[in-house]
C-alpha cells in the first residue's frame, strides 16, 4: 500500500531546497552566468503578439521554467555545475538534492489525469509515450477547482518518490492529443510521429509554452454533438455520385464537385465529400464525429471502401489558437471557398469593426479587467449596447 502521506513530506521537504537552491540560486546563476534570461527573451520575442497579452508576471515565470529546462533537462547544465566553485558552499542535503535531479532529468509534457488517488496527487498518463507517473501538485488541484481540464502540460521533476512540476501549469478546457499533435506538425513539417514529437517538446518548449495563450477556449457542443473538425483525404481515381442522388446532392465549381449528405449538411455537422477531378483525390469533411460517421457509411452505402476514422480530428480551438500563435491563416480544406458565398464589401466592413472591437477587449477579458466600453466607443465608432453584447459573449466563451 501506498504511504502517500511519507511522500507527501518527501515532496513538501523537495519544494523547499528546491526554492532554496533552484528558484533563489540556480536560476539567477544560470541566467547571468550562461545568459539564459537573454537566450529566453530571444525565443519568447518570436511571439510577441501573443506574450503581450500575457502578462509581465507569467512572462516571468516562463523564463524561469524555461531555464530551469535548460538546467535539468537531458544533457542539461547541472552536470557542469555540480563541478562549479559557486555550488561548494551548498549544504550537504542540497548537493545531494542536486545530484538526484542530474541523474533523472527533468521534462515537459503533455499528460492527462487517470485517478486522484489522494489529496494533490495524480496518476498521470503521458499523451505521446503512454508512460504512466505519479504527480504530486497542489497547483493542479487549485487548476481543478475552476472545472474540467481535458490535457496538462508541465515542466517535471523527479524527487525519488513521486514527480513534481516545476513553474506554470499549462491546463486547457479543450486540447486533445490528437490537437497538439496537429500542432507540431504545424510547427515543423517534418515531424512524423510521437517520438519526433517528444524529442522536438524538449529541444524546442517555447512554442508549446504559447499554447497557454489558448487554454480558456471551452470545448464547443451542440446538444449531445462536440463541435470537432473531422477530415480525410483518399486517392480514388475516377469517382461520380450522381447516382446517389436519394442521399447527395451535388454542385460543381472549377473542376470541384461537392456532394452534400442530405440532412446531415447543415449546422452542427456540415458533412460534404470533396471530389478534384484534376487531383483524382475525395476530401471527405464534417464538424462532428457523428457527421462524419455518417457521411463514411453513406459512401460505403455506394460502393466505396471508406475507414470510419477520419485523417485529422481537430478542435476548432486548437485551429484557432494555432493560427494566432504562428501568425498565418491555416487553410484545412481548400476547395470550401468555392462554395463559400462572397461576402459583401458593407458585410466585410461590419465583420472587421467586430473582429477590431473583440481584439480590443480580448486583453482585459484575459486580465479580468472590465473593458472602458465608452473609450472603445469612441476608438471604434461601434455604439456602446453593442460594444457591451460582444464582451459579455467573450467573457462567457472564456469561462
């Protein structure tokens, strides 16, 4: 049986060597000694439109967490310091602290939570290795009390018993393995599977650290439906579904036939087949999973062998929160603008007073300041009950 109170004085006795040693002495050493601070302001100053909105405070904190890395990582910086002169006036327990650490490096990684199998302890599951760990964290239990988290990211430690985190939780309301897989390939094209994944969080954190910027986005429903991004693409050759006219309806542009299931092609699940005549290739779309699995079994109703799993399965959150990160527009499906009906120029300048409005407010949301609705009135020339309307529904879909 597990004695969860021995190791919890275990972990409460690693804490505070560890502020002693690392947060009070080993950070500011390595920041100036082996300029660290400088080298995380540099990575983090690729993302200056998203640390901005930030915060002083947690921009701080990633750069202790990311020198911390940097130290007790893998082939990190602690082996050439243990042989230091600064660190022969450490005491015994600290060294001997300090040793621990070297011999299992520290990590980042995504993880989800299995059991709470005792006050601030978690058995964890690592997304991309399946490796299960114990985690000791009251700051996750402090995460928990504001609701659900679907995934965790973390800086960890090992102490002997049990794995601590060291500097910001990363907790996001909706971001699935499957999401942040799709996000570092976005990153770095070539990444092919879980281990370039592992290996690319631990030689390149600082954009996986960005995705704090998108952690408040709740998962989207419609009734019992997770509004979700199904795709997948098949080489098929020649492909015609007139025929199919009791479940299809179709309409063409530029050599691309869409081919929409009936009663299944509106909100929420908008299932439509794709099909290039020039490319011979199906792009098989829909934004739920039901509509998906409606839309593969409709196919297979008409001849074609279609898996039930889609390529990509993708929350429109991650879509988004990528996007903002990277700085680009990422396009999922080419063939949907069209379809797309062209928005008129009055219609466009409406829709750009709104986006310029909500990026406008978004910093005081995520600050949990209230906006000056009157000085944003007069900034934008959009009347205050609006103004009001649109930070109200920003405010909810945050919390």
């Amino acid at each position: 049986m597990i004695d969860y109170q021995k190791i919890e004085r275990v972990c409460r006795e690693s804490s505070a060597i560890s502020g002693l040693v690392i947060d009070d002495f080993l950070i500011n050493y390595a920041a100036s000694h082996d300029k660290l601070e400088h080298e995380a302001r540099v990575k983090l100053g690729k993302y200056k439109h998203i640390t901005r909105n930030l915060g002083r405070s947690v921009i701080n904190y990633l750069i202790s967490q990311y020198i911390a890395h940097r130290i007790f990582r893998k082939d990190g910086l602690i082996s050439k310091y243990l042989k230091h002169s600064a660190l022969k006036g450490l005491l015994h327990e600290q060294k001997s602290f300090l040793l621990q650490q070297a011999d299992t490096p520290w990590r980042f990684c995504f993880s989800m939570i299995t059991a709470n199998p005792a006050h601030d302890f978690y058995e964890m599951e690592d997304v991309f290795s399946q490796e299960s760990f114990l985690l000791y964290s009251p700051g996750t239990a402090d995460i928990l009390k504001s609701g659900n988290k679907t995934l965790w990211f973390n800086l960890i430690g090992f102490n002997g018993y049990c794995w601590q985190s060291f500097g910001p939780i990363n907790a996001y309301k909706s971001f699935e393995p499957d999401d942040i897989f799709f996000y570092a390939t976005e990153t770095t094209p070539y990444l092919e599977d879980e281990t370039d994944i592992i290996n690319h969080i631990e030689s390149h954190p600082v954009p996986y650290m960005m995705l704090i910027s998108g952690s408040e986005y709740p998962v989207t429903f419609h009734k019992n439906d997770q509004v979700v991004i199904n795709q997948a693409e098949y080489h098929k050759g020649s492909f015609d579904l007139k025929q199919a006219r009791r479940q299809f309806e179709m309409e063409s542009a530029n050599n691309v036939h869409r081919y929409s299931l009936k009663g299944w092609d509106d909100f929420p699940h908008f299932a439509y087949v794709y099909y290039d005549k020039d490319a011979k290739t199906l792009l098989l779309t829909a934004m739920t999973d039901k509509g998906f699995s409606k839309l593969a079994g409709a196919l297979g109703s008409e001849g074609l062998d279609i898996p039930e799993d889609p390529d990509l399965r993708l929350n429109p959150a991650m879509l988004v929160t990528a996007g903002n990160i990277l700085n680009r527009t990422i396009v999922l499906n080419p063939y949907e603008e069209l379809f797309t009906k062209k928005t008129s120029p009055a219609e466009q300048e409406e829709l750009d007073k709104i986006n310029n409005v909500m990026n406008l407010i978004l910093p005081d949301i995520n600050a949990g300041r209230e906006p000056d609705l009157q000085a944003l009135s007069e900034k934008t020339g959009m009347d205050v009950k609006t103004i009001q309307t649109l930070a109200s529904n920003l405010f909810k879909s945050r919390h």
